[in-house]
C-alpha cells in the first residue's frame, strides 16, 4: 500500500475508534505507529489531520450538508471529514487528497461509494475559499453541552465556541524561580512569562527537547490548574492528602514546598504515568493506589486536595474528542463521585482545615452548584475565598476560580477551570 494511502487509511481508523469511543487518541495513535513502523513526518501528518479534523468536525458536518442530499454512513463520514480537513483547513495538495482519499473508499472494508466522494470532493475544492468561512454556532454543539450552558451569558458561549478550533498553549511549571530564570535564558526569552514560577512556551516540536526535562526542573501543568496552590499560602508544616493525584501537577507544587504529602490514585495506569512524572522531577513519594472514597484512613489533615473526576469540558482544546465521540454522556456518574469525594474529604479534616475542589469544567452542576450542594449538608464549613490580586476576571465574587476556555491580554490560551476553598469551621 503506497505510504499516502496507508497514512490516509491510520487516520481513518484513528478517527472511527475516537468517534465511537474504542480507544483514547495517544493509546491507538501509538499502536498504529507500531504496527506501520511510521517515520517522524508521517507522524506529524497523522496527528495534525485527526486532531484538526476533530477540532473542524462541526463545521464540516455543515458543510457535508450542503453536498451530501442524504444520509451517508460512518465510513463515508470519516473519510470526508479527514479529506475535507486536508483540503479547507490544513491546505493539502487537491489532487493528493481527492486521489488518495478515492482509492482509500474503494477497500472493501470500507462501506463507502468511491464515486459519490470523489463527485463531492471536486465540488468541495472549487468552493473551498467561500467553505472556510463557515462557523460554528450555538445550535451546532451536542445536547449536552447545550444544556448545561443555557443560563451563560453571550459572552462566555462565545469563548467556548472561538476555544473549539483552537491549538493549544503548553505551560510549564518550575520548582523554583532560578529554574525559570535559567529555562528561559536557555530558550533565549522568546517565551511568555506567566508567574515567577511559570511560563507559556511558543515554537515547541517535542517537548523532551525543551531544556533541562532530564533534570526534572519543571513539569506540563495548563495556567488555570496551577493557579489554587500557586495562590494558596503556607503549606509547610501541614499535612496534606491529594485524593485524586495523577498525572501530578497539583502534588508537584506542594512537594516543591513541602513533603508532608501522601497521595491516592484510583487508577493503576494513571498512578503508573504519576510515577514516571515523580520519578522524572526526582521526586521519591509513593503513591496509594485505591479508591480514595472507600479507602480506610485513620489520619486527619490540615489541607485536602480534590481535582475530581469531570466532564473535561474546558479542556477542550487540549481533548477536542471530547465533542466528538458518539455517546450518551454520563455526568451524572460525575456529580456522584465528586460529592462522594467532598463527603469523604469532609470527614477526613482536622478543625480549620482546607479542602481545594477543582474540576477541569465550567458546567454549574460541576461547580458552583455542587459546592452549594455540600455546604447544605455541610453547615460548619464555609469558603475561603482566593485573593484576585493580579487575577481580576479569573476568580469570580464568591471567591471561586472560575475560567472559561479563554484568551489572556497577552495572547496566552488557558483551560476553562474551576475551584473553592473550602475551610471547617470549629
């Protein structure tokens, strides 16, 4: 098989696997480079048609519309959402992509009419100029992002629709302002400085190549999720429980501060991709793995971290399938684990300690409605509201970090994001 059509046909299995939830990206993209023995450059074509079909896959499904006067199968589909990316968004040869993509329709593994996309390809590239111009609107999201959204104002469905086909930034966080200060000397300051102890890194191909990775000098952790332990205040000397710790960003922070720290992690391959962060960074903790809800623990603890299971939602530059992939989405179960693990942290807290709730979204049901919720039933714990300092716009008037997918002033992209600071009371 000639490498464009065997590159065009991974693409496609990648993409069939992603839509009906089969596999994650980084698990089946690594499989496939197994499997075909890919170089670097295939790779890198692979992996920026799947991720930018994913990201285009809303507009494209309009634009199938307009051509396709019938219902196509999942096959069909997925090779004119691939080949109409290539043509629209990432400016490919027409010829290769119409050519490949045609000889790709007529494997027989493939419920698709060679005839019927090649007769829409061909239209597609004449009007592709006027195609690209198409946008995603409100009505175009999945139900059930529609849903939990409604009461959000113009200017926040907006952000969210604007972070949909959006690349994002990678952020690094540093144990100490001396290894920014040398990281970014080393990078000869072309990148934008976020913190005394981070930085937003711009023109990046492997991020193994990024200076002093081997000595573990800083980690990967988004802006938004860094920001309630950067912003909370004397950790040493405390006892402190991270009850959902992989893949580690919020346990780095405390142990470049203190290692009074016991972790837990529910999920062996998870807790396996913590250890390798720990390991990395030279740290030398030990992670426990179970459930943190059902695990026995006799030990009280001055500060609590929970970063809860969720919808991922507002990491959707970074999971842009998580709008893709077919399926009925359970936030339910979510809303169940994350009051099960405030219940549990609740119980394991010592008088005037705190407990940090994050999740990586902006739903109400996620957020603020679920810290509503515990302080119901909850009547001797109140919030502890983080300081806005420099962080006017990030943290909202009942003291929460509470982000949108967004853009800052100075052009850095950041994750939507949620916390509260939860404090007992004596």
């Amino acid at each position: 098989m000639k490498k464009g059509i065997l590159t065009r046909k991974t693409i496609h299995e990648i993409l069939h696997a992603l839509k009906n939830n089969t596999s994650n990206y980084d698990k089946i993209l690594k499989e496939k480079i197994n499997i075909y023995k890919f170089e670097a450059s295939d790779i890198n074509m692979i992996q920026n048609v799947v991720l930018e079909s994913i990201r285009h896959n809303l507009q494209i499904v309009k634009i199938i519309k307009k051509y396709a006067h019938k219902k196509i199968n999942e096959d069909t589909y997925l090779l004119l959402l691939s080949s109409i990316t290539q043509l629209i968004y990432l400016d490919f040869k027409d010829y290769a992509v119409v050519n490949s993509t045609v000889e790709l329709a007529k494997n027989k593994k493939f419920k698709s009419y060679p005839g019927f996309i090649n007769a829409i390809l061909k239209k597609i590239k004449t009007d592709k100029k006027k195609l690209k111009e198409i946008n995603i609107e409100i009505i175009d999201l999945p139900r059930w992002i529609r849903e939990e959204i409604i009461d959000i104002n113009i200017l926040k469905k907006k952000k969210l629709i604007s972070a949909i086909t959006e690349k994002p930034d990678l952020h690094l966080v540093f144990k100490t302002s001396k290894n920014l200060n040398d990281f970014l000397k080393k990078r000869n300051h072309e990148d934008i400085q976020t913190s005394e102890l981070s930085v937003c890194v711009k023109n990046i191909l492997k991020i193994d190549s990024l200076p002093n990775y081997e000595e573990g000098n800083w980690w990967v952790q988004d802006f938004s999720a860094m920001l309630p332990l950067f912003l909370s205040d004397n950790l040493k000397n405390k006892d402190i429980l991270d009850m959902c710790a992989a893949p580690g960003g919020k346990s780095f922070q405390i142990l470049t501060k203190t290692n009074n720290l016991e972790m837990i992690e529910k999920n062996p391959s998870r807790a396996k991709i913590l250890y390798e962060n720990l390991r990395r960074l030279k740290f030398n903790n030990e992670v426990i793995i179970k459930d943190a809800t059902d695990a026995n623990i006799n030990k009280k603890y001055d500060l609590i971290i929970i970063d809860a299971p969720c919808s991922s939602v507002g990491t959707i530059r970074k999971n842009p399938e998580i709008i893709f992939r077919d399926q009925n989405f359970k936030i339910n179960e979510y809303i169940k684990l994350q009051k099960k693990l405030l219940s549990k942290a609740s119980k394991l807290l010592k008088k005037n300690g705190e407990i940090i709730y994050m999740v990586c979204s902006f739903f109400k049901i996620e957020t603020s409605k679920q810290i509503e919720e515990f302080l119901k039933l909850n009547n001797n714990f109140s919030i502890k509201k983080f300081s806005k300092n420099k962080n006017e716009g990030l943290i909202d008037n009942h003291g929460y970090i509470n982000i949108m997918p967004e853009t800052l002033n100075s052009g850095i992209k950041i994750d939507g994001f949620f916390a509260a600071k939860l404090i007992k009371n004596v």
